[in-house]
C-alpha cells in the first residue's frame, strides 16, 4: 500500500497527516503537520477571504507540497470546511491552491464533513469510549459539527455556524475579556444551540467525545504538557468542572500571558476562550458531565476514508 496524505484546510488551522492504511488503521505515518493560518480571519458569510489570509494558507500548502513530493508522496485528498463554504471567492482560491501547489482542494459539506470525522473518531476512541450511543463533537474555527450515532455507523448530524475564530471575532476582542463578553457569548450559544433542535434523543445520556483543536488543546492544558502527546490526549476526560476551571483561568489572562501555558497549541491563545466557552455551554445543554477527548477526527477519517472513495 503506498503513502498517502490528508490535508484538512480548517477555518484556523490547516493540517497533514501522510502514512499508509491497513485494515482501518492507520501506519507508517511519515509526515504530520499543521499550521496555525487563520484563513477565516474577518470572513461573514458572503464576504471574501482576506488577502493576508489566503496567502498564510498558501504559503503553508506550498510547503506542504514540498515536504510531500521530498517523501515520495503523490496520493493526496485534500479537504476544506466553512471558510471555504462561505466564502464568496472559494473558488477562485482552490484554483489558486491548484495551479501554484498542485493540491487539489474539496469543498466538502457539512454532512460530509460529519460523516469524515465520525470515521476518525472511531478509529481513535471506539475501544476507549465504549458501547451504546455517542456524541460527537468538533468545534472547527467557524463551524461547530455535533454527530448522534448509535453505533458508529448511521448517524445524525447537525451543523451550527459557531466556530472558536468567528465567536472570538464577534465577542471577545478586548484583552483580558470582560465577565460581560463571556456572558453574551454563552448567550449567543445557547440560543443557537437551542434553535438547532434536541441534539440527544429524549431519555438518552449518551458519552460525548470531542475533537479538534479547542478540546484537545484542552486536554494538553489541563495536563501541562510541554511537548504535545496524541497518545495521552486521546481517551483523556475532561469534566464539566475542569473546563468551567479552565475557562475562568483563561479569561483572566491576556492573550501574551496565556501563550506562556504549558499545552497551549502556538496560534491558539486567542481563540482558546471562545471555543472553551462554546463547549461548556454545549455540556450543559445535553446535560453531559464530561467529554472523552480524541486527537483523531476530520484529517484522520479522511485518510481513512479515501480507500474507499477511490473504489467507489
């Protein structure tokens, strides 16, 4: 089986991951890396990308490509999320991407998107988390993806346009922010959770699971890692408690203080407030007292996933 290579374009960061697949798993890994872009800085549905910002994420893909073509890595899916969804010029950006790196990006639904980081989840967590039904959660820079499944096959999806950059951008610009700015974002997410409907069947308490960066970041604070460890991340949980304590210690430091934290994710000191905001507010909505955390989701599932893409 030959190397291949996931590159998710997120709202804030843009990832890769490259190694074989064998029997759902995946080996041999020979590149992982990300990157801290922010392409979603300043973007509203129907407005443009930033011009700074599309050329932070090229830079970085070109030097993606680079890394890859040194590696002898030819197979690549790459994937995209909201910012590419809403952005007036997403086309015009992945061609872009196409003739100046030779990445071809997918603009994949939420849907999709879901399903991708179901895959994922369940290659990191399935034994971890256990049996009977799940929620998965994924707060992206610009879009929060909540995934019902009782049995990690079927599954239902809601997506909400709630990410940890744009809920920063709208609410927490001040620096340390105000007991006022984290009021009126919880607000805001509770009303937008509670327009989306009953995420959990009535009379199901089902073990949540998160991913991506705002919950794993999470966990490598709360265990002070200096260096960032996949393997202690995933199966970590992460209580209601903890992240209420987290969330008050993050907003009592300034951007600049809260760099200096051990398993704080470089790029990451700004927007850690919003995302550790939105996920206690969906906590308390379903009534979950803690959260199993994955380093696996939409990177991971897409890798896995594209065996069976390409034999379709």
């Amino acid at each position: 089986m030959p190397i291949l290579a996931s590159i998710d374009v997120g709202s804030n960061s843009v990832r890769l991951l490259a190694g074989r697949v064998s029997e759902g798993r995946i080996d041999s890994v020979a590149l992982n890396l990300r990157a801290s872009t922010r392409l979603s800085e300043s973007l509203r549905p129907g407005g443009r990308l930033r011009a700074e910002a599309a050329d932070r994420t090229v830079a970085v893909l070109k030097d993606y490509a680079r890394r890859l073509e040194e590696a002898g890595v030819y197979t690549v899916s790459a994937v995209a999320t909201e910012a590419l969804r809403v952005a007036t010029d997403a086309k015009a950006f992945v061609q872009r991407v196409a003739d100046e790196t030779g990445i071809e990006i997918e603009v994949i639904s939420g849907e999709e998107e879901a399903r991708r980081t179901l895959i994922g989840i369940r290659a990191g967590v399935a034994d971890i988390a256990g049996d009977g039904p799940k929620l998965l959660v994924d707060i992206g820079g610009g879009s929060t993806e909540l995934i019902y499944t009782q049995d990690w096959e079927a599954f239902r999806p809601i997506s909400l346009p709630l990410g940890a950059v744009s809920l920063y951008e709208r609410y927490l610009l001040n620096d340390p922010p105000r007991s006022a700015d984290i009021s009126e974002l919880e607000a805001a997410c509770f009303v937008a959770l509670k327009k989306a409907g009953d995420i959990v069947p009535n009379g199901e308490e089902p073990v949540m699971v998160g991913t991506a960066g705002t919950i794993t970041t999470l966990a490598a604070v709360e265990m002070a890692m200096d260096v960032y460890d996949p393997l202690k991340v995933t199966g970590h949980r992460l209580d209601r408690e903890t992240v209420a304590r987290l969330l008050a210690r993050f907003s009592g430091l300034t951007k600049e203080s809260r760099r200096l934290l051990a398993g704080l994710e470089p790029g990451r000191e700004d927007i850690i407030l919003s995302g550790t905001a939105l996920l206690g507010t969906i906590m308390d909505i379903t009534g979950s007292g803690f959260i199993v955390v994955s380093d696996y989701g939409l990177r991971e599932g897409n890798l896995l996933d594209y065996p069976h893409r390409r034999g379709r």
